[in-house]
C-alpha cells in the first residue's frame, strides 16, 4: 500500500512541474561583491510546454540598504528601478538568457534579498517565486591616488567600470575648487564632475559610454595635478 501510495504522489509531482509550463535556471545561492560595484545575478527561463506563453516577472519584495538601487536589465539594456513587472515571451521550448537581476551595492557593507515572483500571463495559477541574496564586502584597503594639502582623492572603483565608478575624495581646505574630468582617447571631454568640499564621494556615470580606455583628470583650482586610466566594460 506504501509504495501505491509514493508511486501515486511521484506522478502527482511530475504533473504539478510539467503543468507549470517553464522553468527557472542559473540560480546561485549567492551573490558577492564589495561596495560601490554593481552586481548582477543572470537568470533563465525555459518554456516547457508545447504552446508559446508570455511570463510576468515580477518583484515582490525586497530589503536592500538605503544607498542600494535593485532594477532589471535585459539584453544589457537597464530599467528604471521603479519598473516592478517585466513580460518576457517564449516560444515553445525556448529558453531566454540574457535577463540580469541587478543590485548596484552603494556605500555599506551587508546582506541584502530581494523576492520575485514569475507567473504564466494567462495562467497565474502557473506561478513561482525565488529569492537573490546579495553580500556587500569591505573594499580592501588601498593606498590614496593623489594627496595634497589642498585634496586627497582615495580611490575609483570600480575599475574596470561597467555603469557608474564612485570616487572617494577629501576635500581638505574649502577654498579650494576641485573637479574631476574624464575624457576619452582623443582628448574629448565626455565627463565633468565638480567635487564639493561638503561630499567625500561622487559617482562617475559610464553608461552611455562605449566600451574602451578613458581617461579622469584631478583638477584643483582649474589646474590639473593628476591623471589616471579609467576602463569601460559592457
């Protein structure tokens, strides 16, 4: 009767995951990096059934630090962090793999999760719900890249850069007007950041650059006093 019975609960599971129409892969149990990196878990999906279905990503929770973004890039394309819900469509048997789940790690070390929730669009009842834990490390400590008794600049990181690097900086006397300006190969300025004597950081947007070497200049006082090679990835 014993075995009846678990023959009958293995078919039951069987069904229960076939009937579920796709399936979720790539799933790590967690994901490190140290603060200021961007971190980016890649996720699967596989429709497992014979018709095409359209999935409702969907995220449903989430405990992330204060100076932490968690938003969705698809085909290395990001959204805004407000978009909760993205559709993926599948055709029959296809597998979908260029969809990241990204948490930009901010200024703190820590743990951090955040919930989704897939769902077959005409079927919720086709549901599933995973989580990403996120650890958040110490930087290791590195010697200043420039220092004066007018400013010390800390370090850029990261380096190798994909879409925003952070500059730790020290203003040391407020008179002083300190900028930090990148630019590319050619000498073309393609960024200008002002470094305020209240602020100890700011962020280097690379975005909508294209992959390559630039280059970020110090200047104190309209004068430059440093210049160091910054590395686009995408």
């Amino acid at each position: 009767m014993k075995i009846v019975l678990l023959a009958v609960m293995l078919i039951v599971l069987n069904c229960a995951v076939f009937a579920q129409g796709f399936e979720i892969s790539g799933l790590q149990d967690n994901y490190k990096g140290t603060i200021g990196e961007t971190i980016k878990a890649p996720v699967r999906f596989k429709n497992t059934s014979e018709k095409a279905l359209t999935l409702v990503i969907r995220k449903i929770s989430g405990q992330i630090g204060s100076t932490q973004r968690n938003y969705i890039c698809v085909d290395g394309n990001c959204l805004d962090q407000r978009v909760e819900d993205y559709l993926v469509k599948l055709d029959a048997g296809q597998t979908f793999g260029t969809f990241q789940i990204v948490l930009d790690a901010g200024l703190v070390s820590g743990e951090s999760v955040v919930r989704y929730q897939v769902y077959n669009r005409i079927n919720p009842g086709q549901t599933t719900e995973f989580d990403l834990n996120f650890n958040v490390e110490e930087r290791p400590e590195k010697e200043n890249i420039y220092s004066s008794r007018f400013v010390t600049l800390h370090d850029v990181y990261p380096n190798p850069v994909v879409d925003q690097a952070v500059v730790d900086y020290k203003i040391l006397n407020e008179r002083v007007k300190a900028k930090l300006v990148v630019h590319n190969l050619l000498g073309n300025v393609v960024g200008e950041y002002s470094l305020p004597s209240l602020e100890n950081f700011v962020r280097v947007k690379t975005d909508e650059l294209t992959a390559g070497i630039y280059f970020y200049t110090l200047y104190v006082d309209n004068e430059s006093v440093m210049t160091r090679k910054l590395i686009v990835r995408k």
